[in-house]
C-alpha cells in the first residue's frame, strides 16, 4: 500500500502535554492533582470542582503554555520525511480556533520550533475545532468525512493518533487507524480493543519503520 496521505493528531501524539497539564493545575494551586493522574489520560473530575475544572481548561486550551509542549522523539523527522515525498499531511487536533480564543497561532509557532512540517507548506494542513466545547470525536468523524468524499486526491489513508476515539473514528471514515502508546495514558489491550483493524506501535521510531517503504515518489 502506497502511502499518499496522512492525518496526525497533535496532543499526546506529536506533542506530550505534560508539563502544559502541570502548569495549569499549578495555576489553581493544584498541582497535587497532577501527580494523581499523570499516569493515565483525563481524571481530573475526581479531584476538581466544576468552577476549578472550568478554570482548569480554560488554562490548558490556551496558548500561554503551549510553548512547553515536548515534541515526541523522531515525528518531525519523519513528517518531513512525508512531506518531502509529496505526501499530503493533515494536522487534525481537537484544539479549538475560536475568534479571539484561538490556540492555531501557538501550535503553528510550537511546530515551526521543533522542526515540524508547518501549513503554509504545499501539502500541509492543519485542521482544528471551530469552538472550544465542539465534540473532539463528532469533529474529526464530521471533517474527515467531508475531506476524504470532496474530491480529495487522498487513497488509503493512514490516520496517527493515541486516544482510542481516534481509533474509532478513522475506521468509520475509512482511514487505516495507528495509535501510539509512547506515554503510557492507556493500556495497550484497550488501544487495541478501539477498533477491528488498529494498529498499536510504542513510539514514532516504530511508525518509521513500519511505513517508510510506502512512501510515494514524489511526481
């Protein structure tokens, strides 16, 4: 199978959002919360109230830490890897673009630092939820619907992310689904358990390997 186009989640694919998560609980004067559940995804309900989870999210889904975000080892190498064979690359992250309460100027910036492919390069798009409270799940199954029936030169395409949603909506929408376990949030049998035909890798060496010989030439 020829890879021709690829879509890549950002948080906790791309990106460890670690300390972003820590900053932000710090800000409540919560960090303690943060070492309950830096093991596993989410939680945070348990321990937070809803005025403290309201806060708590307003501060993670902006920009004001992003810049802490650690890049995954080996991904910007191999999207540009991708990008330099011509292939198309979708960014598709449920960060939000609302007027005035956009994160798409801090993870352009934060690509662009580490090295990533960024969209005002041919082939690059970056993808994001119109508003903060948007569904992550029903926008991606909504988007890739529209994008892959639209006229789209994108065949078999390969889909990365790490939360078992992702999984479920790729193989809805027809889209080979790879999830990456290199944080550890989920155990590896319920990433595999997301859906009939995933993919489960360790980390982006393994993506390497496993798809750099699908790589098209570029034209």
């Amino acid at each position: 199978m020829e890879l021709n186009c690829l879509i890549v989640d950002i948080d906790n694919t791309i990106a460890d959002p670690s300390e972003r998560l820590e900053r932000s609980l710090a800000d409540l004067g919560r960090r303690e919360v943060y070492e309950k559940t830096s093991d596993k995804f989410g939680g945070f309900e348990e321990y937070l109230s809803s005025e403290e989870l309201d806060e708590f999210w307003r501060l993670f889904l902006s920009g004001k830490y992003l810049q802490h975000d650690q890049p995954a080892p080996g991904a910007a190498d191999f999207l540009n890897k991708v990008n330099s064979k011509g292939v198309e690359l979708f960014y598709l992250t449920g960060r939000h673009d609302d007027s005035g309460d956009s994160m798409r100027p801090g993870t352009v910036e934060w690509l662009n630092s580490h090295g990533f492919p960024v969209p005002n390069q041919a082939g690059v798009e970056l993808f994001m939820k119109p508003h903060r409270y948007d569904n992550d799940r029903e926008y991606k199954r909504s988007l890739l619907s529209e994008l892959l029936t639209s006229g789209s030169d994108c065949r078999n395409p390969v889909g990365i992310g790490d939360h078992p949603n992702d999984a479920a909506v790729y193989e809805l929408t027809g889209v080979m689904p790879v999830l990456l376990e290199w944080l550890g949030l989920f155990p590896r049998e319920e990433l595999r358990a997301a859906g009939s035909e995933v993919l489960v890798l360790e980390n982006w060496e393994e993506i390497e390997m496993k798809f750099s010989g699908k790589l098209k030439a570029k034209h």
